[in-house]
C-alpha cells in the first residue's frame, strides 16, 4: 500500500546452535503509515517480540534474521553488520518491557536519558541535561528538572516506563516499537501510559508499533492490528473490524476467551489444545489441530496469506476458509 | 552516602578495638619469659625479676591492659625488647616498604585482572575464555611464596632483567626491586578476582538495560566500559576489599622470599625472637589498615553503585 | 576463607530433602571438571597411603657419595644437599601435607558449620556475637595470625591445627549462615515451624541438607588453601618440622642450590600444583553436580 512509512515484508527468524535451528518468526509482513498505531497481538511465544527486536537489529545471540526486508520511508535498513544501528538512528527507536531491568541501576535517569543527545546525536553536556530535562517533561514526568537527578530504584514503575519511553524519544524516530510496555505495571499506571503513547503519537507524529499478548489493551492504543501466531501473521486489518469480524479462527478464539464483563450470556471460552513448541509446528495450517472449521486439506499445505477486499484496505488473512470464520 | 559512610566508620572503629583486644590477649598467653629469653639461661632470677618489672609484666593482666591502652591512646607502642628503640620509630623505618609492595601488588592485580577478564567475557567459551578460566584455576593452587622462588629463577638468575633481592636504590631502583615481589603477591589474589570480574560481566552482559543502550544508538565500546563494565566492577572491587587482609598478610612471605625490610620480615623475625611489643604493635597496624583499607573500598563500591548506600 | 574470600552468594534451593542418587550419579558422570579432578584427587590419595610401599627410598637414608647428583638411574629426581633421594621425599612429603592438611580443615568444617546454622537460624544476640567475632577475625591478616598462634602454641602439627581451628572456621560459619537466612524463609521451613516441629527436627530434616551442600562446595576449596598454607608455613619453617618431609621444607632447603640444581625447589611446588589443581577441580565439579538445576 502506498504512503506506508515501515514496511516490512517476509520477515524469517531462526533460533537455534550450529547446525539445529528453529524458525521462531516465519515470513511476517505488515505495513504502517506515518502516524498511524500498530497493534501486534499474539500469546508469549508467537515471536512478536523477537520480530520487533529483528527489526530494531538487536537479536541476541543464537538468533539470526534469515531473510526479509525492512524499509522506512523507501529506504531498505540492513539487519547485520555496523551501518545496521546507525541506519535506525533517527528512524526507529524501541521502548522495553521491563522498565526496571531496562534502567542501568549506576546512573541518574537524567543521565541516561542525555546519554542519546551527547553520545549519539553529539550535543553538548549542557545541551543534552536540558533536552533530557525536557524529554521527561514531555512525557509528563512531574517536576522533571529534580526527577533527573533520581536513580532508577528510587522511582516508580509508572515513572520508569517514561523514562524508557523519553529515552526512546530522544532520537527523534519516525516510529517507536513497542515491546509490552504495560505487562509491567498495574491496571491504573498502564491506562496512563497508554494514554501517554497516545497522546504524544498525535502530537510529534510519531507511528507507533505495539506488541503485546493483552487483547484489551492493544484494542485502546491500535488503529490497525496484527494477529501473530507460532511466528506467522494469521491475520491483519483495522483493529475494530478485525475484532468485530474475525477473518482467522485463532483471532475468532482469542476474542472467545476474553471475559466480557457486558455480555454475561457468554462465558469465555479457552481455545481447545495447546501452544506447538518450536520444534513441532504442525504440517499445513499450523493452527488446524486446534480449528473447528478446518477441513482434511488444512493439513496438507500452507494456506499462505492474502489479503482480502479491495478499496485500500490491507486486511488479510492465513486462512483458507475465512468465510467460515465470518460466518461465526 | 555521609551517612552510609559514617555508619562504616562507626563499624570500622569497633572492630579495630577488638582487634586490639584480640592482639593484646594473644601475646600475654604466650608460655615462656621474654626477659628470661632476652636475658639467657643464666640470668639471676633478681635480674629476671627486675626486667620484669621494668617492662611492666610483673604487673595483672589489667593493669598491664590498661597500661597498654593509655600508652596507645597516646600513641605510644612501646618498647622494643631487642632492638631496645621505640616501636613506632621500627615500624616507621619500615612501613613503607610493604606499603609500596601491597600499592605495587594491588596494581598488578588490577592490570592482570581487568584486560582478561574483558577478553575472556567478549569471548564466551572460544578458546581465550578457556584458557584464562584455566590460568585462574591453575592460579589458585599456586603457592605464593614458590612462584616468586620460580620467577626469581627465570627473570632474575638466567635473564638478569631485574634483581634477584633487596630493596635496591632510588626511586627507579626501587620500583624495579619491587616488580617481582609485586608480581608474585598479586598471584595471590588475581585468580579470584579474574573469576568474579569475569562472571560479574556476562550476567551484565545479558541485562535488559544493556540491550536498551544499545537500543539507543550507543557504540559498543561505550557501551562495554560505561554499562558493562561500570556495573560488573561492583562485586569485584567489594571482593578486592575482603581480599585485601589476604594480600597484607602474603607480603610477610614475599619478603621472605625476596629479603625486603618490611613490616612482614620483622614481625617474623619478632615472633621467632619473643619481641612482645613489636608483634603486638605490627598486628595492630597491619589489622588496623586492613579495616581502614576495606572501609575505602566499600565506600568505593558504594559511590560506583547507589543501591548500596540504602543498606 | 580468611585467607581467600570466595564470591559465592546463597545458592538456590532444591525442596527439602536431597535429590534422587542416580540423577547425581548421572550428572557426576557426565562432568568431565568431576572425572579428571576426581581422579588426580585418587591418585594423590593413593600415592600418600601407599608411600611405605611405592618409595623408592627411606626418606631419611643418606647417600653421602651422591649429595645434589642430578637425575640419574638409581635416583630418579636426583638427590638433595644431604644425598637423600628426591623422589622418596616427595612421595612420603605427599602423605605428610595430605594428612596435616585434611585433618586441619575437620575442626574448622565442623564448627563452623554449626555455628553458621545455629546463628542463621535463631538469630537474637548469637547471631551478633558470632558476626562480630568473625568481622575481628576477618580483620587479621591471615598469615599473621597463624603465625602469632604458632607463636604461642608453638611450632610443628599441633601448632598448625590450633591455629587453623582458631583461624578457619570463619569462613564455613559465614557461607552456612547466609544459606541458612535464606532456607529459613522458605515457605517449607515456614509450614514446618506453624506446623510444630521441634527446632532440632527442622534443622536435621530441612535446613541441614541445603546447608550442608554449600559448606562441602566450600570445604574443597578450603583444602586447597589450606594446604597451600601448610606448605607456606613448612617454607618458613614454622609448620611441619624436620626430619618428616614436608614441601615446604623442601622448597626452603632447596633455595639456596636454585643455580646448581633448581629441581629441588620446583618439584615440590609442582607437586602442590597438582595437588591443588587435583582438588579445586573435584571441587568446582561437585559443586556444579549439587547445584540445584
């Protein structure tokens, strides 16, 4: 689709040692417009982490991009290699899930966070405590210029997501991936940052990729979503329709299973089977033992994904018979 | 961090009066006279006696306590029973000869340390993470005292590079007499500390927030001495601090080995000759800068991580 | 260890009560740290039991026609200043610093432990004292206050003994007591306590068994050092007395022939180093055996 500011397109992962490897993420595709919000939704294990990581080129050790293509704003960003970090300066920046374990316990927050305008951006010292002072202010870190001087452990978990954040910010990237930045946090603090994510996407302009196994918050941040399942992408479109019409039985399941404290003639509903392991996805359709509406050819070949309707619209599908999804 | 610093230094105090203590005890249970050792075997009893009295041991083991103490307070060690001088003015002579061999030491242990435990960390089970994992090991069963025999033997006797013994003059003679003394004490503590730097680093080296840093555009090599290493360096430098008492008490057997005129040789040479006081006052000063010694460097690891300062 | 301070913090706990044998045998099989320490630990021993049988020599005998010959046929490693046979003392030295060295790390190991779990586990004023004491010791040089109890015990085994008894204990009361705090919190212990069991019940079924672990972990590092120390000591010629060999003696005698014949003085050392090498392996290998997976 055309004016798509990340696109990203048969994006393959592999885990493993020497000669045993496993593919954690397996030809992941979707796209998003400048300013726009993506939701990635997907249990732990999906691969939706290690795909944000692919694409911020910092996959640990054992784990390798096999093949794919990122590109921003046109332009193609290698995963390997020194040009890799230095290409996402600017363009891609990552918030993490844990702000207490992402925080390096030796240094003020202010510190770190001026570390991105002095070491990166090459600003001076004085220059990079006021930009710091302001990033934490626009991230609405009550009395910044005190706060600075605080160390990680002196802070809550809500003020330590927004220093990760404000720390994220301060590249000024076009888009800011985001690994599960409320697991951490309690109900109230998450619906600040949440807000906060919001509202600062609608002010700098800033395309926001959200990653998280939690359906209902993904629902309040996205625009857009991306279902992910056993490291595959089932299924894409915008948020209320997807979740409206389910076009993949994994997503028809996941809304199944929320609890929804409206519809009280509907218990949820777990979805029948388990999670397969890396090691042992099954042939076909991975998602087919688990499906009540696969047929015996589910088995036998990978549906692939399409992307369904015309008129602009990218929602897809990886499964042979959507219809049979929309029909509930 | 005043007053985790004055909480240390309250502690500090404490235990070097029970090291006082504990040194004072030591000594009067020691069987046998001094003044009958000093005097020979066919010293008068009067004569005996009268020594006695003059070194205050004729006196309760109180009294002799209180006598020591309010003579310390002042400053005052006492009397030499066989050189016959002040203690002080003997150890003053001395002291600082081992001060320079445990400075030298120490050094060696941080230039010997930091590089391998960085090259063995960077490279994870590759072949220098083996061998230096080996050497450490290796280093541990190593006695001290036999690997400055061997060094002397290479280095001094067949290579000639530096002096085979003795304190040597000027400051460069000096030093240069100390290269080999310094090496072998550090032997002493750098397995231990390469262990700890090393495993110390690849925990940091999987942390989130190192992952963050290098989110953030960082360079690896900022990366590895501002985050990595400025976080595993905390453990280490506690662990140099407990270590430092072993590092003070090696130097005595270094200066066997090499015949250097420190504190170590005399307090043997105090020992084996029944000096009392001299003994009494080297344990002390030794005792004391190992509590002072570990003070600082827990301060130290203290201003390097602020979690610290909550305990 | 006074001497050394190790770095290891309280390891996780297993369950209480040990694990099943035939897993540990299993993880003990397949470790080569345990296989190859183990068996230069037996050799050792080996070497020590059977030294009567295996010298060559009398360590004693004299063969004044050879003094400081060289390797040779009928004196494998040579002779030293007073011709006796090199081989033989390193052989009978084996037996000797074994023997001093194990048995001086029993008393140490025993009351240390004990008092480490007692003052874990109740804590109050005990607990104080015993932290206190052994802040003091820790204090002290090592060396130097070994050597100021031989000082006042006098030198030779008996000397050795009392001074690493008062010295070494510290080390096995700290690592027991830290294990302990943590064991005492456990939700186990916690159920056994509400549930009534007399202290000495809890402390034999539960707490010991994770306790004790540690303590054997650190107990074969200890050797090690304590060995080494036993040499020093022998070195400066306060430790094992001569005529019964000893390798710290040996590296002494054999100072002042470094230019003439240095195997005097190096062979004992690398005898230590094996020794040493020997057991810190077998040590670092059980204890990654008993590491609770």
């Amino acid at each position: 689709m055309s004016g798509a500011l990340l696109r990203v397109r048969d994006l393959t992962v592999s885990v493993g040692r020497g000669e045993r490897r496993y593919v954690a993420v397996r030809d992941v595709g979707f796209e998003v417009p400048a300013g726009g919000s993506l939701g990635v939704v997907g249990e732990s294990g999906s691969g939706k982490s290690l795909t944000l990581r692919a694409l911020m080129a910092l996959l640990p050790r054992g784990v390798r991009a096999e093949r794919g293509v990122v590109e921003l704003a046109g332009e193609a960003l290698p995963f390997t290699g020194p040009g890799a970090r230095r290409a996402r300066r600017g363009r891609l920046a990552m918030v993490f899930q844990d702000p207490l374990s992402g925080l390096d316990p030796v240094y003020t927050v202010g510190t770190q966070v001026a570390e991105v305008p002095r070491r990166v951006l090459g600003a001076s010292a004085a220059a990079s405590r006021r930009r710091a002072v302001e990033l934490l202010r626009l991230v609405g870190m009550p009395d910044p210029e005190r706060r600075a001087h605080a160390f990680p452990h002196q802070l809550s978990g809500g003020m330590r997501q927004r220093v990760l954040i404000a720390m994220a910010l301060a590249s000024e990237p076009k888009v800011l991936l985001c690994d599960e930045p409320t697991t951490a946090l309690d109900v109230t603090v998450q619906a600040q940052v949440l807000e906060l994510l919001d509202d600062l996407r609608r002010r700098l302009g800033v395309a926001v990729v959200f990653v998280s196994h939690d359906l209902a918050v993904v629902r309040q941040v996205a625009d857009e979503l991306a279902v992910m399942y056993t490291g595959r992408v089932v299924e894409t479109g915008r948020a209320n329709e997807v979740l409206g019409h389910p076009a993949h039985p994994y997503t028809l399941g996941l809304m199944e299973a929320v609890v929804d404290l409206d519809d009280t003639a509907h218990a949820p509903q777990a979805i029948p089977g388990a999670l397969p392991d890396l090691a042992h996805v099954p042939s076909g359709c991975p998602f087919h033992p688990r499906c009540r509406f696969a047929s015996d050819d589910c088995a036998l070949s990978d549906p692939g994904f399409r992307y369904l309707g015309g008129g602009g619209s990218d929602r897809g599908t990886a499964c042979k018979y959507p219809e049979r999804v929309m029909a509930g | 961090m005043l007053r985790y610093a004055a909480r240390r230094v309250a502690a500090a105090v404490l235990v070097v009066f029970g090291v006082t203590l504990a040194t004072f005890l030591l000594m009067h249970l020691e069987p046998g006279d001094p003044a009958r050792a000093v005097l020979g075997i066919h010293a008068t009893p009067s004569a005996v006696a009268a020594l006695r009295r003059e070194w205050g041991l004729s006196s309760s083991l109180p009294a002799q306590l209180g006598h020591f103490l309010s003579q310390l307070v002042r400053g005052d060690l006492g009397q030499s029973y066989i050189y016959g001088v002040s203690v002080s003015s003997l150890i003053g002579a001395r002291i600082g000869e081992t001060a320079a061999l445990v400075a030298v030491a120490t050094a060696f242990a941080v230039i010997i340390t930091v590089p391998l435990s960085a090259l063995a960390a960077s490279r994870q089970n590759g072949w220098a993470d083996h061998v230096v994992r080996a050497v450490s090991v290796v280093g541990l069963a190593l006695p001290a005292f036999w690997f400055g025999i061997v060094l002397i033997e290479v280095f001094a006797v067949h290579l000639h590079l530096v002096p085979v013994g003795g304190a040597g003059s000027g400051l460069g003679g000096h030093l240069e007499a100390l290269v080999l003394p310094g090496l072998t004490a550090s032997f002493a503590m750098a397995p231990i500390l390469v262990r700890s730097l090393r495993v110390g680093m690849l925990e940091v080296m999987d942390a989130d927030f190192i992952a963050v840093a290098r989110a953030k555009g960082l360079g690896d090599t900022r990366v590895l001495f501002a985050h990595v290493a400025r976080n595993a360096l905390v453990p280490t430098v506690t662990l140099l601090g407990l270590n430092i008492a072993y590092l003070i008490g090696s130097t005595v057997i270094v200066e066997q080995v090499f015949n250097l005129n420190g504190l170590g040789s005399l307090l043997l040479s105090s020992i084996l000759n029944r000096d009392f006081p001299v003994v009494q006052a080297i344990t002390l000063v030794l005792g004391t800068a190992v509590v002072f010694l570990n003070l600082a460097t827990d301060l130290f690891a203290a201003r390097l991580d602020p979690r610290i300062r909550l305990r | 260890m006074t001497t050394l301070v190790e770095p290891q913090g309280p390891p996780p706990l297993a369950e209480g009560g040990r694990r099943p044998r035939h897993i540990l045998l299993q993880r003990a099989r397949r470790s080569p740290t345990l296989i190859i320490g183990a068996a230069i630990s037996l050799t050792l021993v080996l070497v020590a039991l059977l030294a009567p049988l295996i010298s060559p020599y009398s360590p004693d005998h004299q063969d004044l026609y050879n003094i400081l010959s060289g390797f040779s046929s009928k004196h494998l490693f040579g002779t030293d200043e007073l011709g006796r046979d090199e081989l033989s003392r390193l052989i009978w030295a084996t037996r000797t610093d074994l023997r001093v060295g194990f048995l001086a790390v029993i008393f140490p190991f025993c009351f240390g432990s004990v008092v480490g779990t007692l003052a874990g586990y109740r804590g109050g004023w005990l607990d104080t004292v015993v932290m206190r004491a052994v802040d003091v010791l820790i204090a002290f040089p090592f060396y130097v206050l070994v050597i100021a109890l031989i000082f006042v015990v006098g030198t030779g085994t008996t000397g050795i003994y009392v001074a690493f008894a008062v010295v070494d204990w510290v080390v096995y009361a700290r690592a027991v007591r830290s294990t302990t705090l943590v064991v005492r919190e456990s939700d186990y212990v916690a159920a056994a306590r509400t549930g009534g069991l007399p202290d000495s019940r809890i402390l034999l079924r539960h707490v010991l068994p994770n306790t004790i672990t540690q303590a054997v972990v650190y107990l074969t590092n200890d050797v090690v050092l304590v060995i080494v120390a036993v040499v020093t000591l022998g070195y400066l010629g306060l430790g094992v007395q001569p005529p019964t060999p000893d390798w710290g003696t040996m590296i002494s005698d054999g100072q002042e022939f470094l230019t003439t014949y240095w195997a005097l003085s190096t062979l004992p050392g690398i005898a230590v180093l094996v020794t040493g090498l020997g057991l810190s392996l077998l040590g670092d290998g059980l204890a990654d055996v008993l590491r609770p997976q």
